[in-house]
C-alpha cells in the first residue's frame, strides 16, 4: 500500500528485443565475405549467422541455421551457386535468396531469376546495395529483382532478326514494291549512287546476294507486311 500523499512508484517494463533478420553468407573469398560481414553488421536490422566457401557447405548450412536471407556467390569451387540457390528454393519457399556475381550479363540474371533468386546484384555494386537487396529478399523472397532487370527484359523480348534503320526500311519496301534502282533514287531524293549504297547495306543485313533473296528473307523474318509483298 502507498502512504497518503506519496505517488505510485513508475514501472518501466523493458523494451523486448527486435528480431534481427539472419544472414548467411556464401562465397569462396574471405575478403568479400568479411566485406559484407562488416556491411550487414553495421545495420541493426541483420545479424550474421554463418560463412560458407562452398556451394555444398553453403547448402549444409542453411539447413542447419535456417537463415532469413543467404548471399549466393554465383561461382564457386563445387559447383555452380544457381545449382545451389535450385536445391534452397526446392527447400524454402520463404528463405531470401541474393545471387552475387562478378559476371553480371543477361544470361546470369535470368538464370538467377529462373532458380528461385530473390535478388540479383553484381560485385561491383555498393555495399549499401547488397544490404538492400537482403532486405528486399527478407520481405519479399518471391518476387525478383535486378537493377538492370527492365532493361535485360528490352534485350531479351528485342527481335533476334535485323534492326533496319528507318532508310533501310524504306529502300525494303520500295524494292519490294519492284522500283529500279533509279526509281528509289528519285523517291528518296538522292543519286543513284547513294541508292546503290542503301541497297547494298540492306543486302548485307540481310545476308542476301540479289533482290530476290533480300525479299525473301524480309518476309520470312516479319520485315515485310502482307501488304509488301514484294513485286518480282
């Protein structure tokens, strides 16, 4: 009981702890390891759980620690860190999967991308840009995401045939329309000789020796519309 005039003693209950997310880190250099140790260590919201230099020690361990996110190195000394992050995903479908890599082409991204990757981040990125990537594959193990991954989208869905410049195509349609060389001279408002040059890249791109062989090629490859259809 409090005597009377004295105030209730405050209690202040502790604040209960956060919890961190866990990491584990795969890569067979010791360097980049302890660089991205201290990178996450620097941040409250990550703890490091574990190192691994090896795509089957990687895979050992994260069964084991059950980490939040695991840092792949896309190459390693056993194997390929893709193989790895297959074997994680098949595992886990809620662990965050960051493919590290010092061969950051399309071919590695969407190979990252088709393995269950969470992320996708090439080692000449910021420190600060793992650490993101790792936050982003904590709260969203699912949904990829690459830097460059729009842009890799463009190149990928980009026609694999010719790209015509605005000229080229329309010395394409004119040949197709059966014009003489000095008739597309006229209609392009150039000499003869510049016509001939047009017409002789066109060919080129086209791998084609002859009129007939550039149109025939256009069609099979969509460069021409049925309205073309070239004039022989």
């Amino acid at each position: 009981m409090h005597q009377k005039g004295s105030k209730p003693s405050m209690t202040t209950s502790p604040t209960p702890p956060t919890t961190r997310t866990k990491v584990l880190l795969v890569d067979d250099h010791d360097l980049i390891r302890k660089g991205l140790r201290h990178a996450f260590e620097r941040d409250r919201q990550f703890e490091v759980v574990g190192e691994a230099a090896t795509a089957a020690e990687g895979v050992r361990q994260a069964g084991a620690l059950q980490p939040d996110v695991v840092i792949m190195d896309l190459r390693l000394p056993d194997g390929s860190g893709l193989e790895a992050t297959r074997a994680l995903r098949k595992s886990s479908a809620t662990m965050g999967i960051v493919v590290l890599t010092m061969y950051a082409g399309d071919d590695q991204l969407f190979g990252a991308l088709e393995a269950g990757a969470s992320a996708f981040v090439p080692k000449t990125a910021p420190a600060d840009e793992v650490v993101a990537a790792a936050r982003h594959a904590a709260s969203s193990p699912s949904a990829f995401t690459a830097a460059d991954l729009a842009e890799a989208m463009k190149r990928r869905l980009a026609p694999s045939g010719p790209q015509l410049s605005p000229r080229e195509g329309q010395v394409l349609r004119l040949l197709a329309d059966g014009m003489s060389v000095a008739g597309i001279a006229k209609q392009l408002f150039v000499s003869e000789s510049t016509a001939k040059t047009h017409i002789s890249k066109l060919y080129e791109k086209l791998g084609a020796a002859n009129r007939a062989q550039a149109l025939m090629t256009a069609l099979r490859l969509g460069l021409l519309e049925a309205p073309d259809a070239p004039k022989f």
